[in-house]
C-alpha cells in the first residue's frame, strides 16, 4: 500500500473510532424505562473500523478476511476444516445436504430417518425434511431441556442413518451418550453448535464432536458478523461437498477472481461433458450460494478476539440472574447437563405446574419492566403451522416437548447486559414471587 493510501486510510479509520466513540457516549442505562434486549450485537469502534477498512478494498466477496476468520474458527473448535456461509441456516441446510449427496458412498436417501428432537429451532429439523427424509422426534429431559439419551435406542428403526441436534440455549447435550449411541450403530452426527460456542462438555468444546457441526454468527449469538454461519469436519470428502454445494454446486474450488488452481482447467475429462469443457462450468452437486461477504468476515475477525470474554460474561450473568430466578419458587432454571460448562445463550426459566400465574402473565410484567423476554423458539415443533401435512415419525411421548411449548421462555444473558442492567434484572426476576394477576 502507498504511503499516502496508507495515511488517508489511517485518518479514515481513526474518524470511525471517534464517530463510534462518541455515539457510545450517548446512551445510559435508565432502570425500567431503557429496554433490555435477550440478545444482540455487542461491538465497539474495532468491528465499525474493520468493517470500514474492509469496505475500502471493496473486494466484497469471500477473500482474506474470510479465510483467516475461517482458519481461527477451525483451530477453535480443533477442527480440520470449516466453511463460512450466509447463516446458521444455511450451514444446517449445507451438513444435512452433504450427507445427502449421491458422490458420497452410502449417502442419506429420501425415506432415511434422522432422530431429532421437537424442542428447539426449526432449521434444525428442516433440512431433513427439505431433503425428503423423515424426522423422528424424541423427548427432552425437563431439567436440562436437551435430547433425552435413553430414548435414542427405542427410537432407531432400520432406516435411521442420523442424529441431528442441537445444545439447548448453549447447554451440551449428553454428548457421551448420544456419540456412543451414533458410533453403534453407524450413524452420522451433525451437531448444531449454533446457540452453544465456547460451551464444553468434559473440558472439550462443543462444536468439536459431530461429523459436521454448525455455527450461526446472527446478531443475537455469541459472536456476530450481522448474519453468517460456519460448517465445520474433519472430514475431507464432506468438505470438498460442502464448498461445491455452497458455491453454486460447481466442481471447481477456485476461490473468487481465481482462474486455474487445479491447473487442469482445459484439459479434463468430465463425464459425457465435451473434452476439455472449462472446469469453472462443471457441476457436480445441486448447489446454491449460500457465501457471506469478507465484509462480515472482517467483522467476525474482531467479535472472535473477544470471545472468550464474551462466554464470561454470559456465565456470570446466567449464575447472578439464575439465583435471582431460583428465589421464585414456582420458577425452574434450566440445569447444566452434568459434566458441562455451558456458555449460556440465555436464562431459560419454565413455571412449574403448581405455579400461581400463567407464563403469559409472567412475559408481560417482565416486557412491562423492559425486560425483553422469548419464546424457547418453536416449542414443540409439530404443532406449528409449517409442519402440518409433514410426514414425521414420533418416537414415545412429547411430553417434556409440550411443557416448553406451555410453560418455557426465556430472557437475555448476553454481554451487552453490564453490572447495572444485571442487578435491575436480578430485582425484578425475584420480585417475581409476589406476581399475581
Ligand atoms: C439452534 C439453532 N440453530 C440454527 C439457528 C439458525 O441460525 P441463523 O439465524 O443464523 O440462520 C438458530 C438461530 O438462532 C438456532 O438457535
């Protein structure tokens, strides 16, 4: 870079810094009257910098900054390879798909049963149905809301090929059990990661024990970059599907503005394709293009040096609001699974059945107070409206499901919940006993 480039820069980027800093100033926390949100994006001048210094290459597509946030992520998780995308979504419709995939030996066919659980995000569940295969639903376990493992052995049928789950609000599932379970017999695991990173299960991090694992860096999760996701394996083969399923289906795995990596651009044999048709025009699955911007990139760059004090936040403010919330006594926190340090997505609460009030009437004192309160995502997935006329299979009862459906909700940890917003928080949680509508 030229000296005066590099100095126009460097002013630029320094303005940003004093915009952010001074936009910052501007707001203070006002107990009950400023609105504290479940989740959301916590940055400072660095992200609004790295962005802008991103946007002045205007390279926009995946480039570097991608490949380095991708790099990190990897040696994260301790994972050989990781794949960004557009979103958690997307990476969950990615693993699922590549599993699928007819260049894979033995890949999942329409028919096959995946184990699931009806709790919890609906595109997890998704793409097994997009896919043609049949989710089986099992139920959760009322204390730790995540898959119960000794229903996963009633629930196998001679078409189950998967398990596809995700750790509930950042809490691991029986990550033991469930791998035993799918090593027996010959499954594959595709963990969601997606509400969970930096959560460990015996002192390893989750996100490193599925054959594919997924990440989503929304606004509202442990690290942002707006929207994105991650697929992560350790498996070469399902990589390689992974890139070509995301970048349009083609077979050719030049990044953008590259020409002939393979060096074999002309001069190979394609099934009946003509001899020598140009390699960037084979396609070799039924892709899309699910790629984010190296501007997202940039910013993950930044959101992923605070991690680690961003999972911090998060437990501490889970343990002061979980004991604030554990005064109620018709109030059940949702419990670690043991040998877990979950880094929390939010404190997810669930009235007990003797309570005195309905949740409703709990969502509206706490909305009331500015406390912004969520549903555990879609309850029990197949009572909503999109899944009519799916074909499933329900392996037991959903009990435990229908519970979280009724009863379940959850409200913010996240570190944009400082020391003052905290202790108003933890105030009103446990005033909650003397709530009567
Ligand atoms: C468990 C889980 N999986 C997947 C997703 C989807 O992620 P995204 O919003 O990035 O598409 C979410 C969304 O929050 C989620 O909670």
């Amino acid at each position: 870079m030229e000296d005066k480039e590099k100095r126009l820069r460097e002013k630029i980027l320094g303005l940003v810094r004093e915009y952010y800093a001074f936009h910052a100033a501007a707001g203070e926390f006002v107990p009950q009257r400023t609105r504290i949100p479940y989740g959301g994006r916590v940055y400072d001048g660095e992200e609004l910098a790295a962005l802008v210094d991103s946007s002045l290459d205007f390279w926009l597509t995946l480039g570097e900054r991608g490949r380095e946030f991708s790099g990190r992520l990897a040696k994260y998780l301790g994972r050989d390879h990781c794949l960004l995308v557009n979103s958690g979504s997307s990476a969950n419709l990615l693993a699922f798909a590549a599993l699928c995939s007819p260049t894979l030996d033995n890949p999942i066919k329409p028919g096959d049963e995946v184990i699931t659980v009806a709790a919890g995000f609906p595109t997890t569940v998704n793409p097994v149905i997009q896919y043609g295969c049949v989710p089986v639903f099992v139920d959760i376990d009322p204390h730790t809301l995540n898959v119960d493992a000794s229903l996963l052995e009633p629930a196998l049928s001679s078409k189950t090929r998967a398990v596809m789950i995700a750790h509930m609000a950042g809490n691991p599932f029986e990550v033991e059990s469930v791998l035993s379970f799918v090593e027996k017999h010959g499954l594959y695991l595709v963990e969601d990661n997606c509400d969970a990173l930096g959560s460990r299960y015996q002192g390893r991090l989750t996100g490193s024990f599925g054959h594919l694992a997924t990440q989503s860096f929304y606004a509202s999760h442990h690290i942002t970059m707006g929207s994105g996701g991650a697929v992560l394996t350790d498996n070469p083969e399902l990589h390689r599907i992974l890139v070509s399923l995301r970048d349009w289906g083609r077979d050719c795995f030049c990044g953008p503005g590259e020409d002939n990596r393979c060096g074999k651009r002309f001069s190979g044999r394609h099934g009946s394709l003509p001899a020598g048709f140009d390699h960037k025009y084979v396609y070799s699955q039924l892709g899309y293009n699910l790629q984010p911007l190296d501007l997202q990139a940039a910013i993950g760059l930044v959101q992923m040096d605070k991690l680690e004090s961003f999972i911090k936040i998060r437990r501490e403010n889970h343990q002061v609001l979980g004991e604030a919330a554990s005064l109620v006594p018709w109030l059940r926190v949702q419990q670690a699974t043991p040998r877990s340090e979950p880094s929390w997505f939010g404190l997810v609460l669930t009235l007990a059945g003797d309570a005195p009030v309905d949740r409703r009437c709990v969502l509206e004192y706490l909305e009331e107070k500015n406390i912004q309160t969520r549903l555990v995502f879609a309850g029990n997935i197949i009572r909503q409206p999109a899944y009519r006329g799916v074909k499933y299979r329900v392996a037991g009862k959903l009990t435990n499901t229908d519970l979280v459906m009724e009863r379940t909700f959850f409200i913010g940890v996240y570190p944009g919940i400082d020391r003052a917003r905290r202790d108003y928080m933890a105030v009103v949680l446990s005033g909650l006993k003397n709530l009567s509508c």
